[in-house]
C-alpha cells in the first residue's frame, strides 16, 4: 500500500439500463410503500461510510433529459439528492461522481454548466493505453516481463492492421469503436491461455467428451523464440 495515494472506492452502473424508478426510487401503486432504486441506495451507502476514503459513482451511459434532470440539485451547491418520497440526501465532502457518456445533445445547459468536461475522441485515446495496462495486469505465473513484450510488440505490429482491414473491407450489425474490438481480443487472448481449462483438443466443458487437463506450461521459463512459436 502505497501512503502517497488516496484510497478509492467506486462503483459504477449504466442508469439507462434500468427505470427512473429503479434508478432513483418509487412508490408501489398498490401498497404505498416506498423502494429505494439503485442510484438513491448507492448515495445513501456512501453517506453513512465515515471512512475518509473517496467515494466516486459512475453513471456509465447516454444522458437524456429525464433522468439527469434529477441530479442538478446534487451537482450544484446543495449537494443534495431529492428523492419523490420527500426525503433529501446530503452528500459528504468524501462523494464524487463521473458521467461517462457519448454525447451531451439533450442535456441541458443547466446540467453542463454544472460539470466539468474532459472531451476525449477515440481517435485521440485509441487502443494502446488498454493494452498497455491490460498487458501489466497479467499474472506473473504464467506470464513473464520477456512474456509480456512479445505480446506488446505483436500488438503493436498486428492489431492495427486487423483494425483498418475490419474498417475497409468488413461491416457489422452494431457498430463498435476499435477499443471495443481490441478489448475483445484481450478476452480472447485470456481465455486460450487459461491453463485451468485447457485440454489437448480445445477448452474443458461439461458437456464434452472427457479429456484429460494439459499440465500447465510455465511460460516464464520459455525462450522468446519459443513463446512466439507457441503464439502462432
């Protein structure tokens, strides 16, 4: 643990992918009784903390007029979330919140002028810092530092090529940013090299034909040339 830094807690959800009454709360309309929705329980958990410890909620996902609407009274000076049963959450100076979104085209200038904006393109941050940090993340066993560069120089010399082939030549029910294809890469990449699964034919599963488990290969112990080899 590193004393320089502060020590972070996160937790981050898409608020479109659920109603405004999940997100914020709502009465049942037969009982009368109140349920808290995700975004208010969150807030709620955080205030109670008495931890000095940041505290930030993500709301990864577009911003339409409705929902943000109800938070201008958080992100103003009041620091306050007002909730439809009349109850009023007070955030603590420990509380931070990001809005990742795609585009601000039905916010509202009272929202904007409410935040603080880092514009960044895809273009402008492509793949690599992904990689780059999903490359440090692997484990030391199997992995090791000459490991972790042939991969980095194999990306570096392979992927974007890939990318502009896809881009030319290829097309795709939903469209997707190349950060998005590389992270599905990385997941494949994973998954082949899960030693925990693999098998002499392809990955253990339980309705397979029983095989018996590969023994671990400890990659750290290969020569370059021959992790490349096992690589192609």
């Amino acid at each position: 643990k590193d004393e320089r830094f502060q020590k972070t807690k996160y937790t981050c959800f898409n608020p479109k992918g659920i109603t405004m009454g999940e997100l914020y709360g709502e009465f049942n309309e037969l009982t009368q009784e109140w349920t808290d929705g995700l975004g208010s329980k969150i807030m709620r958990g955080f205030v109670t903390e008495e931890s000095p410890d940041y505290k930030w909620t993500i709301f990864d996902g577009p911003v339409d007029a409705i929902w943000i609407e109800n938070m201008n009274t958080v992100l103003d000076d009041n620091m306050t979330l007002c909730l439809a049963n009349g109850e009023r959450v007070k955030l603590n100076w420990t509380m931070r919140m990001l809005f990742e979104v795609e585009d601000l085209r039905v916010a509202s200038p009272a929202t904007v002028s409410r935040c603080g904006m880092v514009y960044l393109t895809p273009g402008d941050l492509s793949w690599q810092p992904f990689v780059h940090t999903w490359c440090a993340g692997l484990p030391e066993e199997p992995f090791g530092e000459k490991s972790k560069e042939l991969i980095l120089n194999y990306f570096d010399g392979v992927v974007q090529k890939g990318i502009d082939f896809i881009r030319k030549n290829g097309t795709e029910p939903v469209k997707t940013e190349d950060t998005q294809l590389v992270i599905s890469l990385c997941r494949l990449f994973e998954s082949v090299f899960n030693t925990e699964a693999a098998t002499a034919n392809s990955c253990a599963a339980k309705d397979a034909q029983s095989e018996t488990p590969l023994l671990p290969r400890k990659l750290t112990d290969m020569e370059p040339a021959e992790f490349e080899k096992l690589l192609l």
